[in-house]
C-alpha cells in the first residue's frame, strides 16, 4: 500500500483551478508491461453526499464497485475488469428511436456486462443515448471505447495506441478540437513522457494517477457561493485489481482495497465519503 500513499502525496500538490462542472478520465495501457490503468476526476458541487458502492457477485449478476450519489453509479468497475465512466459535454440531440438514462445503468451494465462489446451491446439494446455527457467504457482485455451522441448520431471512438482521454468536449465533433480542453492536451502530454520513459523506468498506478492529477480542480464558490471542485479522483489498477479513492483532494480521507477481495466478502456495503 505504500505506493498509494505516494500517489495522494503527489497529486495534492499539482493544482489547478477551473470551473466545477469539468471532468477527467483516462484509460491508459502500459505499452512495456502491458499492465492496464483507469483514473479519473470526479469534479462537481460539494453539497452532494458521494459514496462508494460494494456489491458482491449473485446470481446472474457480477460483482461490482461503484461510485456515486443519490442511487446512481458516476463511475464503477466489476469483478471481470470492466470499467465505466462519463463526463459531461456540450448538449447534442440524440438519435431518433433513443432515450436518456432511467434508473441506475452504470450499476446495471457493472452486473451484467464482462467487456466492453458487451457494455456497448447493451446500451444499443436498451436504446440509450446521453444529450449531454459521453460514456467511456474499458476492460481487462486491453479494449477501451468512448460512446458519444452528436448532431442525433451516435459515435464510437475507439483507443488510438495505447490510451483513450475524456474530458468535456465531444473527440468525434468536428466543430470541437482538442483546444476547447486545455486539461485534454495536458493529460496527453503526461502520458506520451510516460510512453518516452527508458524500458527500465517502471510505470505505477501512482505515475498514471499523477498525470491526471494535474488536472485537479481546486475548490471554489460560485457567484451564489456553492462551493464546486474535484469531489473525488479514483485510480484502479486494472491487471492486480487495487482499487484507490481520494474524497475533495485530502490526504485524510482516502479509501483503498484490493477489488477481489471485496467483492468476494459475500457482504455488501456502502462506504460514505462525507
């Protein structure tokens, strides 16, 4: 665990500050070793009461962890290594015949979904389309996809290389580029110095964590005085299954197990971060 605790140290003190509603997320392979990462930044307002979700498996459903608010998953992973997450975008129409989301679907495709063809099988089943936020679907199997809706057509972006970055603005518009997120070229930036690191230079959970940490949004008030910044960033080791969350950047309030091993407890629980 020692190598976790040097990620929060990291990460606390590459700061920047933005507005509350932006949103990071990456899904990196380590092109060397072949071991895969997830990382993400939860930025939104302060005033929710944010939880993590621990459900084991059952039957005709997988174990999941998921992380959220108000009975709804922001994000999540399964026992099978697949990994959800979503960030919001300019609003689009979606494609006739589709509907936005009802219930808690991240939880339903952490418990019914092992990859990614799956995930997004299953949201074409059910005619899902967001008008305003991109999914960003990847798995243990080294396959990462961002499912967009724009101009009513829904996209699918697939990995280029050996990483997929979502931010806040739509990768397939060909209006947006990635100039309208100046933390999109940041992030690719931290990961191409990893990608140039010598063979022998070995890249962590904490080094993939400390890329997206950059992009870290300080707490501030609106014009009203609502406070908004990153809620929580979570960092999952894919191929060993460790599992890390830090709750509004304090190196006090952080939650960290092996996946595994929580979801085969046999209990499920739920750890408030508030």
């Amino acid at each position: 665990m020692k190598k976790f605790k040097n990620l929060i140290l990291l990460v606390s003190v590459m700061l920047f500050s933005a507005k509350a509603s932006a949103c990071s997320i990456v899904y990196y392979i380590d092109s060397k070793t072949g071991k895969i990462y997830f990382v993400n930044n939860e930025d939104y307002w302060y005033d929710v009461k944010p939880y993590i979700q621990i459900t084991p498996g059952s039957k005709g459903e997988l174990g999941r962890i998921w992380y959220g608010w108000e009975n709804f998953g922001q994000g999540g992973v399964n026992e099978k290594g697949l990994v959800i997450d979503g960030a919001v975008t300019p609003e689009q129409k979606i494609p006739a015949g589709y509907s936005s989301m009802k219930g808690n679907v991240t939880d339903d495709i952490l418990a019914k979904c092992h990859t990614v063809d799956e995930a997004v099988q299953y949201l074409e089943d059910k005619k899902i389309a967001l008008k305003n936020a991109h999914i960003l679907l990847g798995d243990k199997n080294g396959k990462a996809v961002l499912i967009e809706w724009v101009n009513g057509v829904k996209q699918i972006v697939p990995m280029q290389n050996n990483r997929l970055t979502a931010t806040n603005f739509n990768v397939s518009d060909t209006n947006e580029t990635e100039a309208t997120c100046w933390r999109y070229s940041l992030i690719q930036k931290g990961l191409d110095e990893l990608d140039a690191r010598d063979a022998k230079d070995t890249i962590e959970l904490k080094d993939v964590g400390n890329v997206i940490g950059k992009a870290v949004q300080l707490p501030q008030k609106d014009a009203s005085g609502k406070v908004g910044g990153t809620l929580y960033s979570t960092f999952i080791d894919l191929t060993d299954m460790k599992f890390v969350l830090v709750y509004k950047l304090d190196n006090s309030k952080i939650q960290k197990f092996d996946i595994l091993t929580e979801l085969q407890s046999g209990k499920s629980r739920k750890i408030k971060l508030e």
